[in-house]
C-alpha cells in the first residue's frame, strides 16, 4: 500500500494494515510444486463430487481455469506463510472484479475464482480458514474476505521443502493503469478502461522495458533480523515488475511507478536487507538511495519559467527548523484544489502546540511569492508526471550503461559502487524535462 494523494491536496498516510492482498499473478515455479498442485486440484475435484458442491463434470476450459485458481490460491497462502506475517489473505469476491470487461481483469478471475475459494474454505475440506468475511459499508466502502492457510494446506504442498524459488508471477494483464478522481466520500478512485493511442503504447512500451530489465536484475534479500511487524506489509521478493498508474482520469497527472517489493519496504530495513549484484560483487552489494531533493518545489519553480532558488526550499522561517512539516504543507498546497482550510494528516504535530495553520501557510507564500499562484490550483499531479517522466528516462539511461537500478517514487537504489553513474544519469535526465540542475542527495543509511 502506498501513500496517496488525500482529498486536500496533501500526502495521507497509508490505512492502517489489515490484510496482505491477493496477488492473482502468482504461480509455481518449481516443477516439484507444478506436480503437487496439479495432483491437489484434482483431489478436490474429487471432493467437490463427493460433497455434492457441483453435479457436472467442467467443460475443458472451465477446468483448466479451475486448476490456475487453486494454484494461484495455494501459491498466495504459501507466500503469506514463507513470510510469517500475522496478517491474513485479502481475496476479492465482488462481480465488479470477477468479470470485469476491462484490459486489467487477471484470468484468474472469474466462477472458477469464486468455486476454488467456497471448496479450499469448506468445513470438510479445510485448507483454508475464513478470517472475516466481506460486506460494504454505508458510506461505500468494502471490507474484503480474509483468508489464511491451515497446517492441512501446509502439509497438502510439502511447505517445508519450499522457498521463494518455488514461485514466480506472471505479467500483468496491463501495467499502464489509468484511475478516475478520488470519490470525496470513500477516498477511493475506479480504474478507468481506456483506448490505445499513440501515446499509450508508447507509455507501455517505457515499462515493459523497465520490468524486462528487472526480472533479470541480480537483486538479494537478506534474510529478515526479526519477525515482520503487524502495520506493515510483508517484503515478497518475487514481485519485481512495476506498473506505472495515472490520475484523474488523465495521462498528464501522476504516472508513479508502483508494485515493486522495495517500494513497500521500511527504510531502513531496506538498506539492511536488499542488496544488488555487481560485476565487481556478484554476490550483492549494499545499497545507495539517490534522491531528487526538493523536486516537487523545484519543479514549480521551473513550470513558471523561473530559476530554483538557491538553499533549503523547506526552510520557510531560515533556520531549517519544523522542515518535515513546512515539506509536507508546501507539497499540499500544490496538490490541492481550492483553499487548505485543515491540516493535511499527520502535520500538525510538525510543529509547536498552538500553531495556526493559516500564519504558516502565510509564511509559505511570503517565502515562495513567485509561485504562490499555483497553490490551491491541483497542479501537483502534473508535476508529479514530470517527476516520474525524470525518473523512467533516469532508469533507462543507466540500465542501457549496464547499471541495475530500482524506481523509488524520486529516486533510484543502486548498489553502492554505482552512486556516481546514477548521478550522471539523473542530472541528465533532470536538464532534459526541468532545463535546470538537479538537488541531488545521496543516502547509504
């Protein structure tokens, strides 16, 4: 899950954890598991006739669809076991995803989807245990079922014998997802189904070659010092590939990159655990984050035609203090659309008990008067495009020289030996999009 964009323009933190999501891309790898799966569908393609859950006999294609549904099902409760989170197995069940008619609808949705997870949850079948079940609530949202394995399950697939090399994930169906505005009731937003033009092929093409490069890539995850703590997601070194997502029903907004496992990873157990392989270091090297400081700001400043100011664009009353808190208000100004009448979340404890939030935002102004006409305008989506625009053409610079490199949202990780090239290449790339020299900051802890 990541941060998003919340109805005020600001950055909301990410909802509190619940469950790890259901991904319907996974499969086996490992022919001893192909050969366990296969055998497990059929047995409860026996068990399903001999409880009298279904009269006839699938048709050809309805049965292999049934086989990939038990095998992505066992495959996401294995996953969810190999990382000992105590977070259960969110699976979807509602019509909408079921049979969606849209480019992003996964083959394993669908009745065969729906009657793989009645069957594995049966009381006499038991290899799954129902955690919640799933309802709407009034106000729109939707709780999702959760599931997670049982030791039947475990035992069923041999789960001692498996590792992460056991599985691999499928490409998605489509990787340029293209969502409407924020409904300002739930905080949630539909994907939209789209036309391909010109422009979206070649947006595509951009992150097929992104995820091509890394599914080789020669990344290491250590293994992890501790148990992975309840708020956060579990880091699954399987998931590699990215999709690039839109906003606002727009091609010009947004277009961050997302999915990959090291985007979920707390930062400091990313420099901890994720290592990349070099030609000097095969085996894995420790990582360098190099950064786009100040990007949002800077590039406001140059949508204006002006020249970034030089210093810390966060430090609004000179000293540098409440930094954090001023970043997060400025970049809320430029994502919102009308006025900021409350604190964006998880701000005001930013700064000294009583501090009003309109003396501040007027000090904002005061210190970036030339481009206080853009705040309260929703222009920071389309920054946020040029952003990600910076950092696709960053990513492909340095994988054509050779160098691995993992999108971070403004940033890249790179192995250590690597912080210079990836320098070159993000000052690059910024001169190309920004006409202007980039604040770059490099972090190795």
């Amino acid at each position: 899950m990541q941060p998003q964009a919340d109805g005020r323009g600001g950055r909301s933190a990410p909802p509190r954890l619940v469950a790890v999501q259901f991904d319907p891309q996974r499969r086996a790898a490992s022919r001893d598991l192909l050969r366990t799966l296969k055998g497990l569908a059929v047995h409860l393609e026996t068990t399903e006739a001999r409880l009298g859950l279904r009269q006839r006999s699938r048709k050809p294609d309805d049965r292999a669809k049934f086989h990939i549904a038990i095998e992505a099902f066992a495959c996401n409760l294995a996953a969810l076991a190999l990382t000992r989170s105590p977070l259960p197995l969110a699976v979807p069940r509602r019509s909408g995803v079921m049979w969606s008619a849209t480019r992003y609808r996964p083959e394993v949705y669908g009745q065969h989807f729906l009657d793989a997870l009645d069957l594995m949850t049966h009381p006499e079948v038991g290899l799954a245990k129902i955690i919640t079940r799933g309802f709407r609530l009034e106000d729109g949202r939707r709780r999702q079922t959760t599931i997670r394995p049982t030791q039947a399950l475990l035992d069923a697939i041999d789960f001692v014998t498996i590792d992460w090399g056991a599985f691999e994930r499928q490409e998605d169906p489509e990787v340029l997802i293209l969502r409407g505005p924020k409904d300002r009731k739930t905080g949630q937003s539909n994907v939209l189904d789209y036309k391909d033009t010109a422009t979206t092929r070649k947006l595509r093409k951009q992150v097929q070659t992104i995820n091509r490069y890394l599914t080789a890539a020669p990344l290491f995850l250590l293994p992890a010092s501790s148990p992975t703590p309840s708020e956060t997601l579990p880091a699954d070194p399987t998931r590699r590939t990215v999709r690039r997502i839109f906003n606002n029903g727009l091609w010009t907004e947004g277009g961050r990159l997302f999915d990959g496992f090291w985007e979920i990873m707390p930062r400091q157990e990313r420099f901890e655990r994720l290592r990349i392989g070099t030609a000097g270091c095969p085996e894995g090297e420790p990582i360098a984050n190099v950064d786009f400081g100040q990007l949002f700001a800077s590039l406001a400043y140059r949508q204006c035609d002006l020249l970034t100011p030089e210093g810390d664009l966060y430090a609004i009353w000179g000293d540098g203090s409440h930094r954090d808190g001023f970043k997060r208000l400025l970049n809320a100004l430029l994502f919102a659309r009308g006025p900021l009448t409350r604190w964006p979340q998880d701000t005001s404890s930013c700064f000294p008990k009583g501090t009003k939030l309109q003396a501040v935002l007027a000090d904002i102004r005061h210190h970036h008067a030339p481009i206080a006409h853009l705040f309260g305008t929703g222009i920071g989506f389309s920054l946020m495009a040029i952003e990600s625009a910076i950092l696709i053409d960053a990513l492909l610079r340095l994988f054509a020289s050779g160098v691995t490199a993992l999108p971070l949202h403004d940033s890249v990780l790179v192995a250590q030996s690597n912080e210079e090239a990836a320098r070159e290449a993000m000052q690059a790339s910024h001169a190309t999009y920004a006409r202007s020299c980039a604040k770059l900051r490099i972090d190795k802890v």
